[in-house]
C-alpha cells in the first residue's frame, strides 16, 4: 500500500505525457494518449497487401510477397512526429508500444500465423551504440509481441552508409546494395519473415536486406513498415 501512495505521488508530482501532444497519460495509456492514436493516419494496407503503391515500388527490386505499411508519413504530420520521437528523443518504448498496435492490428486482420519469425533492418553498431537503441528491432518487437512470434537478428549490417536523404533511387540502390548480410543461414531456411523497418520511401534499404535473406532460402518474405509515403 506504501508503494501505490508514492506511486499516485509521484504521478501527480512528475505526470506521464503522451509523447505526442503532452497531454498527461491515464494509468491504462502507455506512451501515446487515446486522442492522438485515434488521429495516426492508418493505412490499412494490411488489407491490400499484395496491391498497393508500396508493392509496386518494390516491383523489380525484390522479389517479396506482402508490403505493408502501419501510417501514412508526411511531412510535419503526426507520423514524421511520431518518428522523430522514436528515433531521436530517446523513445524505444514508444517504437514498441506502436509495433504492438500494428500487431493488433493484423492479428484482427487474420495474420496470426502468417509468419514464423519478424525480422528487423539491423543498424550499423556503430550507430547503434551512439543511439542506444535500433528502433526498428523495438517495432517489430511489438508486433512480435502480439502476434506470439520471436523477433530475430538474422541480418548484420556489415559497414555505415550515407544518408538516404536526397539520394536518387538509383543512387540509394547503389549505397545499400551489398551492405546487408544474413546470419544463421540453416535457421533462416523454410522460414516465412516479416522483415520490418521505421520507413519505406524508394524501399531499397528493405530489399537489400531481402535479398540477402533470400539466398539462405526461406519460404516466403514479406515487408512492413511503421511508416511510408511519397
């Protein structure tokens, strides 16, 4: 009883808020309030997987089956905030709390035994050390989570690259193309993967890894994202 008096003190005196609109969180929310997560711009692409502008992007990169993506991104929009959030404010529990929605969101959809195993696009350790943290891993555990799977690292990013940003998709090609290697090949093989990342834009960061999951044969792959756009 001591425990739950210093823990209402200490909520009253250093309140939660939601990581987005600084509201302050109700004991049953965690990281994100009901008001913005029922404005996050859902895409529903776990509906139309296999006929979306995400899959045709892919198109001639990697032969994957599935490409999905939880939000829509746009610039100054609550999914860039969400990001920014994520990656650069020290929130790996927020990257976890949305991979479980997402989760939840495709077990409701009929996904729960789609894949054996989600796998996350490794950072360079370098970077990793520097963040603390590689938030995509924090998001596909999250989905993991909901859908009662294991979240592996089966991909080592072998050397840092240059910003994406501003690059040509040619040119984004060419900086990730032989970055990526996979890791266990006789675990991987016969596997079906959900191999996640934060964003898709030109999709050649997720189809470099693909295609390095690829040549340890597993039955299937296919892509998600916590965030996609133009």
């Amino acid at each position: 009883m001591r425990f739950n008096y210093w823990t209402d003190f200490l909520s009253l005196v250093f309140p939660q808020t939601c990581c987005l609109c600084n509201r302050s969180l109700f004991p049953f929310e965690n990281e994100l309030c009901k008001i913005c997560i029922s404005a996050l711009p859902i895409t529903n692409y776990h509906l139309i997987p296999n006929d979306n502008d995400l899959k045709t992007k892919l198109l001639g990169l990697a032969p994957v089956d599935k490409v999905m993506a939880y939000l829509r991104f746009s610039k100054k929009g609550i999914s860039q905030k969400l990001l920014h959030q994520i990656k650069y404010k020290n929130k790996p529990l927020l990257a976890k709390v949305v991979g479980l929605q997402y989760g939840y969101l495709l077990k409701e959809a009929g996904y729960e035994s789609n894949w054996t195993e989600i796998v996350p696009v490794p950072l360079h350790h370098r970077k990793r050390e520097i963040r603390g943290y590689n938030q995509s891993e924090q998001f596909g555990q999250g989905i993991a989570e909901a859908l009662g799977i294991e979240c592996k690292r089966y991909l080592l990013r072998k050397q840092a690259t240059e910003t994406q940003t501003n690059k040509s998709r040619i040119d984004r090609w060419k900086n990730v193309s032989e970055v990526f290697e996979a890791l266990n090949a006789d675990d991987i093989k016969g596997k079906r993967i959900l191999l996640v990342d934060d964003v898709l834009t030109t999709g050649a960061t997720l189809a470099s890894c693909a295609h390095a999951l690829f040549k340890c044969q597993p039955e299937q792959i296919d892509l998600a994202v916590l965030a996609a756009g133009d």
